[in-house]
C-alpha cells in the first residue's frame, strides 16, 4: 500500500516564529505509517486562532520547524493495523496535533489511530473541513461544561468567532434564549444571522447593559474572549448560574492578580472546557454534520485554496474571517 503513496508532499511549515509570512509552502517527505497509525490524505482543514498563536511563538512546549494545524479531514491512505478501510473519510484533532508532531497543514498527515474518527454523514469537504474543532468545543463547552438547557437565557461572550457562531446556532437549536455579544456593532446581522435574537455591542464591559436589559442575568454564559473580559462575565450570570471560559480570543492566557472571592461572586460557579483529543472522540460530529447538512444549524464557512495559507493568516489575524475559515487541499 505504502508503495502506491507520492514520496512527497506540499506542507506549510514555520520554520521560527512570526507574522503570517514565517507559513512557507514546502515540499516533504509523505510520512510512512507503522502498525497503530493511520496516514490521512489531507482534503480540508479548518484554521484556529490557537495556530496563529503556534506560529507567533506563543505556545508551550513547540520546536520549530512545524507544520502547523490541529485539525484535518480527509481520507485513509494507509492503516497497517486495520482500523479504518483505505479511502474511508475521517476527522481528527489534537493530540499533540501541530505542536508536538507535525500537523494537517500538509497533503498527507499522521497520526495515531485512537485520535482518528470515522464521518459517514457527505456535506462535502468545505463543511466537513470546518467542523471538527470548532463543533467539538462548542458542543463540549455548551452541553458538557454548561450543561446547557432548553428555555434557558444563554449568552456568548466573544460572538464572531468560529466558534462562538457555532454555539449561537446550537443554542438556537436546543431551544435556548441566545444572546451574542461583539465588538462591532456592523456584524450584529451576522450573528442574528446565525441564531441570535438580541446581541450586545461589547466595549469592554457588558454589565451595565445586561444588568439594565436582563435584570435577572444569565443562566449561562460561554466566555470565549477569556480572562480579558472574566471577571466582566461573572458579573452578568444569575445566582447559581455558570460561566464556562473556553477561549482566548482576548489574546491573554493568565488572569493577573486573581483573588477568587473577589472575581467569582458567591453563588456563581465557573468552569472551564478545554479541547482533547479525548472530547472529541465523545463529540457526536456525524449528528452534527446532518444538522448542518439539513440547514437545522448554520454556519458561516469562508474558503481558501492550500497556495493562500499565508493570505488567510494575515486575515485572522486582523480578526477579518466573519466565520469559520477552511483550506482546501487539492
């Protein structure tokens, strides 16, 4: 089977840390897979603010040169062990995913067999491409760490982010009240657009307004700017209520001088959710892509051919993707 395989591959590799231009397009060797690895063809990959915050330097524990990227969707071109039929469509994420071994931004990546999940539901490689670690964090964020329920008041604090607009579309579909928060007052038809039925212009500090609109707070709040605006958000959720940080779209890891009887109001709780390769094998990604696939759940999807990669960098990070952002490889 190995012997059928091109001996190499395109790979967008950082070879030391910096602005969009550090993404040069290369040629590798196409790796070859042992007993308990499955070499994944590359179709489609989604872009992450967690890669761009790798190629800045910014994450732990990388060595450069890396081909970035924690996600990939495509098909098996080789499985010694057996696991998934060549040619068969699957998904995989983290796991070390473009940090510690190189990632899917490549023709060809590979990986353990345990970190790979077979798809069955066809929506295409656009959307399939967008859907693994933006749909498993929302999902573990609002149904595993909130516990999100129908009827409840839900707000996204963070709200055009890929991943925020995937929560506002499943809040809208388990029956939830969905309130959006972003910066700019231009995209409030983006969110709207995505499930929302009121959104909050965020300067920075929300608690007046919401205070004013929803004077019995929020039953859940889904903190994706993260520590910037924290404590902001604590503020906001009913007593007994929950907020979940899951993001850091704010750009900051650490909460500087934090004092939880301060920050947590009593009664409040605050959780977190991070992604796993663990959480993702639980995240029900074939129910999820027929809901896409059926319209039930929108998503705003923008695409960029492989040769565009650093283009697509330099439009996330100005934080211009007003949507989830996939690459194509051909």
């Amino acid at each position: 089977m190995a012997a059928s395989l091109p001996a190499t591959m395109r790979a967008a590799v950082v070879h030391s840390p910096g602005g969009p231009s550090a993404l040069t397009l290369q040629d590798l060797p196409v790796p070859i897979p042992s007993a308990g690895q499955v070499l994944i063809r590359v179709r489609a990959f989604g872009l992450n603010r967690a890669e761009m915050f790798t190629r800045q330097g910014h994450s732990p524990d990388v060595t450069f040169p890396r081909v970035l990227g924690i996600e990939a969707t495509g098909t098996v071109a080789s499985a010694p062990g057996g696991e998934f039929a060549e040619g068969a469509t699957v998904a995989t994420v983290m796991g070390g995913l473009g940090r510690v071994i190189d990632g899917g931004y490549a023709e060809y990546t590979l990986v353990p067999a345990r970190h790979v999940k077979a798809v069955a539901v066809d929506v295409g490689w656009a959307v399939l491409g967008a859907l693994p670690e933006m749909l498993q964090t929302a999902w573990g964020a609002m149904f595993g760490a909130l516990t999100l329920e129908k009827g409840e008041k839900f707000l996204v604090r963070g709200g055009t982010s890929s991943v925020a607009l995937a929560a506002v579309a499943l809040g809208k579909w388990k029956g939830a009240e969905v309130v959006a928060t972003t910066r700019r007052k231009e995209r409030e038809g983006l969110l709207r657009g995505a499930g929302a039925g009121e959104v909050v212009v965020d300067r920075g500090s929300i608690e007046e307004e919401v205070k004013r609109r929803w004077p019995g707070g929020f039953d859940k709040v889904l903190e994706l700017v993260g520590v910037v605006t924290l404590e902001d958000s604590l503020r906001v959720v009913r007593k007994g209520g929950i907020v979940c940080a899951a993001g850091i779209v704010g750009g900051s890891w650490e909460m500087e001088r934090f004092t939880p009887n301060r920050v947590i109001p009593s009664g409040t709780y605050l959780t977190t959710y991070w992604s796993s390769v663990e959480a993702f094998m639980e995240t029900p990604l074939d129910k999820m892509a027929r809901l896409v696939k059926e319209g039930v759940v929108r998503i705003s999807i923008k695409t960029y051919r492989f040769d565009e990669i650093v283009k697509a960098h330099q439009i996330m990070d100005e934080g211009n993707a007003e949507g989830k952002m996939v690459v194509l490889v051909d």
